[in-house]
C-alpha cells in the first residue's frame, strides 16, 4: 500500500509538471516570453498586500461554491447549474437592498436580511433544478445549463428593465447602492473580513457535514449507489434535493457577497465564472473538502495574477483559464492512468469487484 | 415584395441554423456509441478561432473547415482516451476540455482578434435555385448549408439502415451483445466518437468563416452555443431528423426574437435572445417526464380514455437515452 500512496504523489507530481509544460508551449505558441508571463502571473498575485487582498476577495466566492458544490457531488449529482444558483443570490440579495434601502433600519440588519435573501433565491433556483431531475426526469446538467441562460436573461432584463439607472440603463449594471449597505471592508481596501469569514465558516460546515455526521454517510451512499442506499431505507430523491438545496444556499452567499462586498451593485456578469471554476477546484481535489481552501486559494491567485497579462505582455488574461484547465485535466488522465496499473499489477490475485447496480445494464459481462 | 423578404429571411434562419444542426448530428453519432462528448462548447469555440486563423493564413477556406475537424477530432479524440482507455467520467473530461478549449481559443486567438479574413460566398445550384419558394429556400444556399441538409438524411439513414448503423446502435444500447456478435466496442466507440469530433469541428468553422464571419474573442457571441446544441441533441431523442427539427425551430425563435423587438421595444434585445432557452427547458420536460415514475403512477389512477390519450402523446415526445451512454465497457 505504501508503495502505491507514493506512486500517486508522483503521478500527480507528474501531472503539474505535464500542465506546466502544455502552458508553456501554448505560450511559446504565441510567441510569448513564458517566464516572463509566469513571473508576472506571481508578481500580480502576491506581489503586494494589494493585489493580495484582491485574491482574498475572488478567493471567498470562490471557495464559497466550492463547499456547496462538495456537497452535490458527494450525492453523485453534477450541479452546473450553480453559475444560475448564484445570479439568483446576487439578485435576490439586490431586491432586498433595494426595498430596505430607503427603510432607515439599521444597516447590519438590512445587510444581514440582504444575505438571507440571496441563500433563499440560490437555494431556490437549486430547488428548480432538482425538481426537474427528481420529478421531471431530466438531467441535472441539461436541466441547470438550461436555468443558467434563463437566469442570465433574468438579471440582464433586471438591469435593463425595472431596476435601470435613472437615465439611461448600460451594461455597467444598476445603481451602486450607499457604501453604508455593504459589508464593512479594511480601510484602503476592498477587502471585508466578514465575507471571509463566511467563506472559511461554510467550508468547516461542509467538512464536517460530509466526515462527521450520519447525514453525510447516508449522502455518499446515495452517490455512491442510488438504487443500494434506497433498498436500505435511505430516501433517495429526499436526499439529493436536500443537496441541491444545501449548495444553492453557499452558492447565494457568494452571489449576495458578489453585490454586498465586490461590485455594490447587480451587474450582467455577475457570477464572473465562479461557479464552474468551483467545479474544476472540486474535481481537482478529488472532492475532499481539506483541500478546498488552498487549491481555491491558489486558482484565485492565478486569476488575479494573470489580470496584468494583457497590459503588460499584451497577452490574453485567459492564460489563467488555460493552466487551470490543463492541470485538472492532467490530473484526470494521471489518476486514470494510475488506476489502469495498479489494476494490471493486481488483476490476477484479486476478485473483480460486482459491477454496480445502477449500471448493470452496460457492464453485463460477455464471457 | 413583403413576402420575398420573408423567404429571404427563412432562407436566413436555415443558413443560421446550419451549424447548430451540425454539432448536434456530431454529438448524435458520439452519443449513439455510447459516449457523450460534453466539451462542445470549448470544440466550437476552439475550431470557430482555428479554422479562421487557418484560413486567414492560408487565404483558403477548406483548408479552414479541414482544421476545424482536425482540431475537432483531437479532443473528441482525449475524450476518447480519457473515458473509454482510462475510465474516468466522461462528464469530467468533457466539461474540462469545455472550459480549458474556450480560454485556449481567447488566449491563441488574440493576436487575429477583428481580422477580416476570406468568408464562404453562396453557391446557387442551377436549375433549382430557379424553382419559385423551394428555390430561394433550399438552393441558394452556401456549400455547408448543403452539406447540413445532407448530412440530416445520410447519417438518419446511416444510422437506421445500414448494418453499420446497426451495430452503432448496438454498441450504445448493449455493448456486450455487440460484443458477442464479434464487434469490437471500444475501437468502435473511439472511431465514432472521433468522428463525431470531426463533425463537430465544421460548426466553428462556419461560424467564423459564414454566420457570423470572423473572430471577435469573447464578443464573438458564440459562447454557450455548444451548451444549447447539447440540449438539442437530447430533444432531438439521438435522431438526425428529430435534431434538425430541433435546430431549426431554435433558430427560428432566435429570429422572431429580432422580428419582434421593434414591436416590443421595452424588452431589451439580450432578453430577446435568450427566450428560446426557457422554451427549451420545458420541451425537454415534456420530452423526459415520461420516463419519471410518478407519470406513470399518476395515469394509472386516470379513466382509461384520458390514460390512452395523454400516454400517447408522452410516447411521441419520448426520448430515450442509449442505455449504456457513458458507461465503461469491459471485456474481462
């Protein structure tokens, strides 16, 4: 067994080394100065506490949508529809300041109340993903990629239609709410402690939702076997919609710290792509939660880092896209390619494990 | 005169339609075989900016669709290896290329960003382009337009009447049947699966040599039409015919949302072109909500004209997944 932990380090070593290469040539391809592009990628992200804090800032949504989305794929459910689940957040979390605004309650409670709204409108639109799955039959990824368009016409005709600028509406979203109605952030920063705290809390939660209770054991046996885990009284479609209901709510926080903490307002692009970078983040670490808040530490560094690119290099800021893509899927092929081993060096002295229920009808075996 | 333009615009929706219907015919072969080919979104994109730059280079614009296959097959051809050699997720691999095509497509594609570049001309067929109505419908279409009707009847018929499309059909539905019958599934499911990448590739191609000729990065508007054509090929129910119906009543609704917004001019034009998207959530409810359980429970308890009735109009929308679509086949 010791042989093969260290076997897997190095595949994964491996792995790194393999993306790093792939982006390299991918800039080589267009004629680029890779080590300067990677320097600048560095220098951008943790070359000063000011460009620190803004991978803090992308950190929190991020690892925000990360803790939810461990919670659907524990349940064996590939929740894209996440990108949808936060727009609703942001815009239920907008509605909320927008009625309070003017009420002259206390600040904090408004902001609170705001945040509340933004869990409800993401564990909403969850809900109407899961409800399609689980009544509809239609596919959770088919029926999310669905929602997430509807959702962005949704906010786009928000911020077109009722609650445009008074003027004239634009593309930059709608008017900025009083710096009062937003999380209180460090002076000479962006930067709200609180937003990060409410990252770092809903992380734990999910850690120790899934380890440490009889909930998360019964949720892994639904994603690991539906159709065993119901023949031993789990309830099964209960479950998954819980799930879906639990990520929507982590994925409204991020939408309602997207208005509360980064743009102080609803803009079109509001979910700025954090819900399907969360699912390479989880999909990178396996789907264990320890590792969540480095790897999404790290992906917002390469963000942030690679923001100077175009100005600098006169590069494309995508290059961020591109080496977090090719490290995941790197990762894939080598944890594939591990498997196939292991499974040749240890195929003639081990029963083959039953095929699985839920799939019996693909894996009949032919002799 | 108001009718012309109406034929001109249909003719137009067609035009537009084409590359949808590709892809979809594309991911309808990989799907067949078993294996879905997720990263649609990233391929179109990648080989809308590669075809482009190669014809762009080149000045030659088949040189331009043949790189769009190429580079189409070369991911359906990782997907391949990722899903059917090493047994990983399909999903997984395929919404990682998804992403990771897209950003490599923005990234390679800056230097070429608003180059105007050679673009597809039609090409009328003589004789028939001179047929009132059909004519300006069907025949004065470019070269790929054609190649789309084409391809709906020859891989329909492919598929349904040939021995080949036989055992494609096998392979996706009972792999071990075919199995024993002396195919062998998984060069099969690499060959089609390839093959349905390079199909795939001809709709960037035609987007950025065509419908909406050149590349413009992010503003290219192309982003999420992969996502859409993956809906289609689920209402299409794995059916080229059924798929092109798909495409073109897509490609209709995104043209009457143009129609319609100067007479609804307090809907702003982004609403407008994404209505077809909450239409499509529900077309592929009805599709799908006769394999849920509790319909059937439910009619059961009806009198028995409105069980027949309703069951019957459920069975048409029916869509039935290959039973064994992004399953592992072994042979130990």
């Amino acid at each position: 067994m010791r042989s093969s932990r260290w076997f897997n380090i190095l595949m994964q070593v491996i792995a790194v080394a393999l993306a790093l290469l792939f982006t390299t040539l991918v800039l080589l391809a267009s004629s680029a100065p890779p080590l300067d592009a990677f320097k600048n990628i560095i220098i951008g992200s943790v070359g000063s506490w000011g460009k620190f804090s803004d991978v803090l800032i992308s950190w929190v949504p991020l690892l925000l949508v990360t803790a939810g989305l461990l919670v659907t794929f524990t349940a064996g459910l590939w929740n894209i529809g996440i990108e949808g689940q936060i727009t609703l957040g942001a815009i239920f979390t907008t509605w909320a300041l927008r009625s309070l605004q003017d009420s002259g309650w206390p600040p904090l409670l408004v902001i609170s109340i705001s945040i509340i709204a933004g869990m409800l409108g993401g564990a909403l639109w969850a809900a109407l993903a899961g409800a399609l799955k689980t009544f509809g039959g239609v596919n959770e990824i088919f029926g999310g990629l669905g929602l997430n368009f509807v959702a962005t016409a949704f906010n786009i005709w928000l911020i077109f239609g009722p609650w445009k600028r008074p003027g004239v509406a634009s593309m930059s979203g709608t008017m900025p709410f009083d710096d009062a109605l937003s999380l209180p952030a460090l002076p000479g920063s962006r930067l709200s402690l609180v937003a990060v705290a409410l990252a770092i809390i809903s992380i734990v939660i999910v850690y120790f939702l899934l380890k440490g209770t009889y909930f998360g054991l019964r949720l892994k046996a639904v994603g690991k076997n539906p159709r065993a885990a119901h023949l031993l009284g789990v309830p099964t479609w209960q479950y998954m919609m819980v799930s879906f209901v639990v990520c929507g709510l982590f994925a409204g926080i991020a939408g309602a710290v997207q208005v509360t903490s980064v743009y102080h307002r609803l803009i079109p692009s509001i979910s700025s792509g954090y819900g399907f970078l969360g699912l390479l983040v989880a999909m990178l670490i396996n789907y264990q939660p320890i590792w969540a808040a480095p790897v999404a530490l790290f992906f917002a560094a390469l963000n942030i880092g690679s923001i100077q690119l175009p100005v600098v290099l006169k590069l494309d800021s995508t290059l961020a896209g591109v080496l977090q893509g090719t490290l995941v899927l790197f990762v894939l092929l080598a944890d594939g390619v591990r498997q196939r081993w292991i499974k040749k060096a240890t195929t003639q002295f081990e029963p083959q494990p039953m095929p699985l229920l839920e799939n019996e009808s693909g894996k009949d075996k032919s002799q | 005169m108001t009718f012309d333009i109406l034929l001109i615009s249909l003719a137009g929706v067609l035009t537009a339609a084409a590359p949808v219907l590709i892809a979809v015919i594309g991911e309808t072969i990989s799907e067949r075989a078993g294996v879905i080919n997720l990263s649609m979104n990233g391929t179109i994109l990648l080989t809308a900016m590669g075809g482009f730059a190669v014809a762009l280079a080149t000045g030659n614009i088949a040189l331009g669709f043949l790189a769009g296959m190429a580079i189409g097959a070369l991911v359906a051809a990782v997907v391949a290896f990722a899903s059917i050699t090493l047994k990983q997720s399909q999903v997984a691999v395929g919404f990682i290329l998804a992403l990771l095509c897209r950003d490599l497509s923005y990234f390679l594609g800056n230097p070429i960003m608003g180059a105007s570049g050679p673009r597809l001309s039609s090409t009328p067929i003589p004789f028939l382009s001179g047929i009132p109505i059909l004519g300006p419908l069907f025949f004065k279409q470019d070269v790929m337009t054609y190649l789309s009707f084409i391809l709906i009847a020859a891989v329909w018929i492919f598929i349904f009447r040939t021995r080949p499309g036989l055992m494609l059909q096998g392979i996706g539905e009972r792999p071990a049947a075919a199995f024993v019958r002396g195919a062998n599934v998984n060069a099969l499911r690499y060959f089609y699966t390839i093959l349905g990448g390079a199909i795939i590739g001809l709709a960037g191609p035609i987007y950025s040599l065509s419908v909406k000729a050149g590349w413009k990065g992010t503003i290219s508007g192309l982003d999420g039409i992969g996502w859409i054509a993956l809906s289609i090929t689920i209402f299409g129910g794995w059916d080229p015919i059924r798929a092109a119906f798909g495409a073109y009543l897509f490609a209709l609704l995104q043209w009457l949302g143009l129609v319609l917004q100067p007479i609804l001019p307090g809907v702003p034009s982004q609403v407008l072109q994404v209505a077809p998207f909450p239409l499509m959530i529900l077309t592929l409810l009805f599709v799908n909500i006769g394999n849920a359980e509790w319909v059937e429970r439910t009619l059961a308890g009806l009198p028995e004209p409105a069980r027949r009735a309703i069951t019957r109009i459920l069975r048409a929308l029916r869509a039935t997944p290959p039973a064994s679509l992004g399953v592992p086949f072994e042979t130990e």
